[in-house]
C-alpha cells in the first residue's frame, strides 16, 4: 500500500486523479479500523494532513464554511455559538482523543447511516464543497447520501469544505446508543427553527441513508406561531413525533430492533422539538 503525502490540495487533487482509488485519510478515526480488521485494502492512502487549505474555517457574512479536515474539537470550541446543532453533535463523537483527529469531512466521506454529524447537516440545509482536478462543484447534503456508505463524490474528487448557515434560531441534536459515550447510535434526531419560520428536521441510523423529515417539517412549520410563540400542545409535540417515526425505515440488527428504533425516535422528536421550542420563546422573552 502506498503512502501520499501531498502539501497543499492542488498537490492532493493531482494525487486523488492519478490514483481514483487511493482512498483520503485526516484523523483515520473511521478508515484505520477497517485497515486493522482487513475490511479494506485501497491500493493508498491519500494523507490530508498537511494541506492546510482543509484544516481551518471562515465566516462570511451569515454563511460558515468549515474545511473538510477541521477537527470535531476545534468546531466545538470555536463554532458553538455558529452552529450550535454540528456542536452538540460533535460532542457525542466518540472520546476526547477520537474528537481531537476525527473530522466532519471524514464523517461525510463515510457515509455511514449513524454518522453523528449527518442529521444536524441535513436539518441546517449544509452544502457540500467537492473537487478535483475538473474543477469545484458544490452539493446539497440531502443529495450527498446515496446508499449505505455511499455517497455521490467522483473517483476522482475529495471533499474540501462544508457550508452552512449561521443559526438563526435555536438547533438540537439527540441520540440514542448503548451507553453515553463512544458508542455509535441506535438511532438519532437533528432539529433546527430558523428564523424565517422554516423547521428542518432529520433522521439517523433509521434507514439506509441520514434523510429528512420532510413530513414532519411542514407539520411543525404549520403549527408554531413563530411571531408570538406559546406553550406547544402536547398533541402537537405527539403528532410530530409520529411523523418522524414514519419516514425512518430502520432494520433489525445487534444495536436494536426496527420498532424500537421507530418508538425511539418519535420519543427524541419530542424532546428536541421541547428543548428548541423553549429556547426560541426565551429567546423572545428576552428580545421583548
């Protein structure tokens, strides 16, 4: 197995088109325990380490872009205020040690069905920048997942940043697992209330792909008075954790059975939704 070690993405991109398979490694949190139990031999692995294009953020304006190579530690503590949901969920990552190497980038590149990060990316309508020698495109991340551990990049492309919004209303994120820490979800639940009265909300590890709750959005989009917020109604806390039930399709497997992953789910939609709402109205309160 060869080892490539460019210094700048130029270097990286030329590398990646040379070699389509060469598979790209950052914090190695997901591609080294396949290399340790032999699930995966690419003919090289692509280092991102030293370029530092990928390894830093910018503001402009109301839109954060992450680099693809920033790790879980530095979004914590440099971009909770930013993005208060991709925060709370890069807290549940794994240890310290694992957060300190792992990164959004390679949490995308993986495409996992559980990936932490990828309901609070769909929820905050994140865009995807990709690259290669080609050129730079760009993807919705409700276009990005396109199976299990598949995604819509070219062989010959790597991601290179992350782009969201700036909250503009409060954002949850809540999973369900084994234990507290360093396990991988059974299942997990994004919120998001924007200020435009928009409601994204997403699902994880409850189908083949992270994917939204498109049903449930429009519900809770209907039902709350954004202008002048009150106590929600536990009929509408029900409904929509109903409606997010619905559009996960989960499986049996050695974490949990399909049912629970569904009744799970509609349990977390209640409480995010609960912790959201009251955020905003004290938000409102505050601003009053």
């Amino acid at each position: 197995m060869d080892f490539l070690r460019p210094e700048s993405l130029g270097e990286a991109l030329r590398m990646k088109a040379a070699v389509p398979d060469a598979v790209p490694i950052a914090g190695g949190t997901d591609v080294m325990v396949e290399l340790n139990f032999d699930h995966r031999r690419p003919p090289a692995l692509l280092d991102l380490t030293r370029v530092p294009e990928l390894a830093d953020w910018s503001r402009d304006g109301a839109l954060v872009t992450i680099g693809a190579a920033l790790p879980y530690t530095r979004l914590i503590n440099e971009l909770g205020t930013d993005l208060p949901g991709l925060a709370i969920a890069s807290r549940t990552v794994g240890s310290p040690q694992i957060r300190n190497r792992g990164t959004v980038g390679g949490n995308l590149g993986a495409a996992s069905p559980a990936g932490d990060t990828h309901p609070v990316l769909l929820a905050c309508d994140a865009v995807v920048e990709v690259a290669s020698v080609r050129g730079t495109r760009t993807i919705p991340a409700d276009e990005f997942y396109l199976g299990v551990k598949r995604n819509a990049l070219q062989p010959d492309e790597l991601i290179t940043a992350i782009r969201l919004p700036r909250a503009s209303g409060p954002q949850q994120f809540a999973k369900v697992g084994t234990r507290n820490a360093m396990v991988i979800a059974v299942c997990s639940f994004a919120i998001s209330l924007h200020a435009d009265a928009r409601v994204g909300a997403a699902i994880g590890s409850a189908a083949p792909t992270p994917r939204r709750a498109r049903q449930a959005e429009e519900f809770l989009a209907a039902e709350l008075d954004f202008a002048q917020p009150r106590p929600l109604l536990d009929s509408v806390k029900q409904r929509f954790g109903e409606l997010v039930s619905a559009e996960a399709s989960p499986i049996d497997d050695v974490r949990g059975s399909a049912a629970y992953r569904k009744h799970a789910l509609a349990v977390l939609a209640r409480r995010t939704l609960g912790w959201a709402w009251d955020a905003y109205r004290e938000g409102e309160r505050s601003c009053a």
